[in-house]
C-alpha cells in the first residue's frame, strides 16, 4: 500500500525515542503507513508484530471510516484508492499483482463493496465474483451463487453487505424472486451459498425502529419511483423480513431517480439508497447541459417500516461550499456507529467530483469532510464504496 505524501526519512533518530512513544505515534497511524515504517526498521517491525499491538490497533481502526474507489484508465492498469476520514491524502491499495494471479487479461472488473481487510470485485467476462486481501496478499474465487452467473450490472451497491472479522467473511445480498425478496449469503468458512426468503407475516415485522443498529442490517431488493422493498436481516440469528416503504411525493414535485444514478435533464432529483435510509440530492437546472446542486435531505423508515419519513437537511451554509455545475451524478449511503455517511460523486466535462457528508445521529449535526484530488482525469470511476477500517491481522 503507498500514499501520497512521503514519511519522514530520519527513521533511525525516531528509532531511539523510548518503546512507549514509538507504540503510542504508531498506533495512530493509518494501516499504509504502518506497512511502510514496518519495512525500514527491525524495532519499529517487532513492536506492530505484537499481539497486544495488533489488537490494540483493531480496537482503535474500528472506529475509522474508509472510502474506496476504484478507477479505470484505458490502456492502463486500474487502481483502488482509499480515503480515512482521519487523514487528508490518498492511499493506493496495491492490489494489481494480487489480481493477476487468477484474473485472465483483458477482463472487466468491477469494485462490489469492503469490510475491514477484504475486497470484492466482480468479473464482468466470466461473470464470477473474487474476494482479495491486500494485507495478507490472498484472493478466492466465490462459486456461483444460487442466482447462477451474474454480469457487473447485476449488483445494486445497496442490495449488497460483506461482514468481516476473525478471518472470514459473509457476503449478503438481496434480489426479487417471483415478487418476493430472497437474501442470498456467503460463509467463507463454509465455502458455500444459502438462500433465505423474507417473510412478511413475523410478529411485530413492521417495528423496524428497534431493528436498526448493529444486530440488524438493511438490503435493498427493490428501490421503484415511489415503493421501496428492503429486507432486514438479524446478524446472529435466522430473522429475514420484508418492510415496503411508500415514498409520497409533494404535488410541486417532478420526476425521480430511484437508482442512485442523475443524468441529462430528464430529472430534478437523485435518490440514493443505502442501510434502510434514503438521500434525496435536489438540483436546478444550469443549462442544457449541467445541473447545480440545490439541496440534500436524509429519510429514514418510519417505525412501522411503511413509509420514509424525514430526518434532516444539509444546512445552507453547507450547500454553499459544496454546490458545483455537474452533468452526471452516483452516490453511496451508509450508516455504521450512529452515523450516516454519503458520498456524492459527479462528472462534468470529463472532470470528477466527490462530495463526502456526515450526519451524526445523535446530534442531529451535518458535517463535510473535504476530500483531495483523487487525479481521476481521462479515469472511468469502476466501483466506490465506504468500508470499516483496515487491520494488521
């Protein structure tokens, strides 16, 4: 892994300070970093090799958010790059020669979603799914999920979770099965697939106010013009049910995208969808070419899980800083240790944005975390997505 900004070179002088310090410094940096320092001095080495460094760093990165895209340049190898709301740079997450090992050349990959230390693409070509491990250096081919073969377009950001942890992962995702919503889940451990279909006649199914957290998560089946089906899954037990949200649109209200996706004219707004919320990006109309961002509102379930209901709005202020001409718009929305973070990227004249914003649960409090030039000019974007924090183990 490399970053963007070089560390400081006097590696023997910082050497000498006392152990405690050393650990203390070290602990707080970002796992690239650490794997740099690691690489100069033997000290430096044995300290994060610790099984009580380790862990302390576990502990302490869980509490990081990381942003990952995925990028594209023809003719050139793509490249991953990670952002840690804790830091003000890039890192590029080496994972090229790991993918080479299994990945035929020539094929389309495309960036799904992370936790923790794991990476999941999808191969366009063979239409097969892979697993990769930048830290430990290792990939794994999924076998085919119940659904069969699937292309990139088939894997919808908010349909989709990977729960990692002890050195194994569950990958979850949600699809429509003759109207009705089944979640497909694979162990690692076990190397295999299982398939669970929702159900709607559970006691107090519809009391989604008391799923949400950590013993629940929330898949999106279906996001139409004005319903929503969304599965919620319990993390430790059997549980998978269905709530259907209606979205009532206000009379002065147009068009819509439920899909996470804002292009051309043909709408005023762009909706994006991610565990059991909903963002609602409003634009004006610059000219025929471009749009100017207006205002962003989150929307959560309401208790019944029957309808979304408003929470808050990025103030004006914010707005400001942030508004831009934009001819194309995505997003990514997620909700992780009370609070909702979306990313919002955009394109205009072949010039990328991102946009990253934070709304602290508790506090009802927006924030904006400003992000550096990523360099994407003459990039296709191949996958974006937010992640826990990376480990040493």
């Amino acid at each position: 892994m490399e970053s963007h900004r070089s560390l400081p070179t006097n590696v023997v002088g910082f050497s000498l300070l006392p152990s405690e310090l050393i650990q203390y410094i070290v602990l707080r940096l970002a796992l690239p970093d650490i794997i740099r320092v690691r690489a100069l001095n033997k000290l430096i080495a044995s300290i994060v090799s610790d099984d009580g460094f380790v862990r302390d760093y576990a502990r302490h990165s869980s509490s990081a958010s990381w942003l990952f895209i995925y990028k594209k340049r023809w003719h050139r190898d793509a490249t991953l790059h990670g952002f840690v709301d804790s830091d003000d740079r890039w890192f590029k997450v080496s994972v090229a020669d790991i993918l080479k090992t299994i990945v035929p050349p020539g094929e389309d990959l495309y960036f799904l979603t992370a936790s923790g230390n794991q990476f999941m693409f999808a191969l366009n070509t063979s239409q097969e799914i892979i697993s990769v491990n930048p830290v430990t250096k290792t990939i794994r081919k999924i076998p085919p999920s119940p659904l069969g073969p699937r292309g990139t377009s088939s894997w919808r950001r908010s349909g989709m979770k990977l729960l990692s942890g002890s050195g194994h992962f569950r990958f979850l995702f949600a699809e429509m099965q003759e109207n009705n919503p089944v979640v497909f889940e694979y162990n690692s451990e076990t190397d295999k697939w299982r398939s669970r279909k929702a159900r709607e006649d559970v006691p107090h199914a519809h009391a989604h106010g008391n799923m949400k957290g950590g013993e629940y998560i929330s898949l999106s089946a279906l996001n139409g013009s004005t319903e929503s089906v969304i599965t919620v899954i319990g993390i430790r037990c059997d549980t998978v049910i269905v709530v259907r949200p209606i979205f009532n649109r206000g009379g002065n209200e147009q068009g819509q995208s439920a899909i996470g996706f804002s292009r051309g004219n043909a709408i005023v707004q762009l909706h994006v969808y991610g565990d059991g919320n909903m963002m609602i990006v409003r634009s004006d109309c610059a000219d025929k070419r471009s749009r100017v961002l207006k205002a962003v509102e989150l929307w959560g379930l309401s208790t019944d899980g029957r309808g979304w209901e408003f929470i808050s709005r990025v103030s004006r202020g914010v707005i400001d800083q942030i508004k831009r001409p934009y001819g194309v718009m995505m997003g990514c929305l997620e909700e992780r240790q009370g609070k909702v973070r979306a990313v919002l990227m955009s394109n205009f004249e072949g010039v990328w944005d991102m946009i990253w914003l934070c709304f602290d649960i508790e506090r009802k409090e927006w924030s904006w975390v400003p992000l550096p030039d990523c360099k994407m000019k003459g990039s296709n974007m191949a996958g974006i997505t937010f992640s826990s924090g990376l480990t040493l183990s």
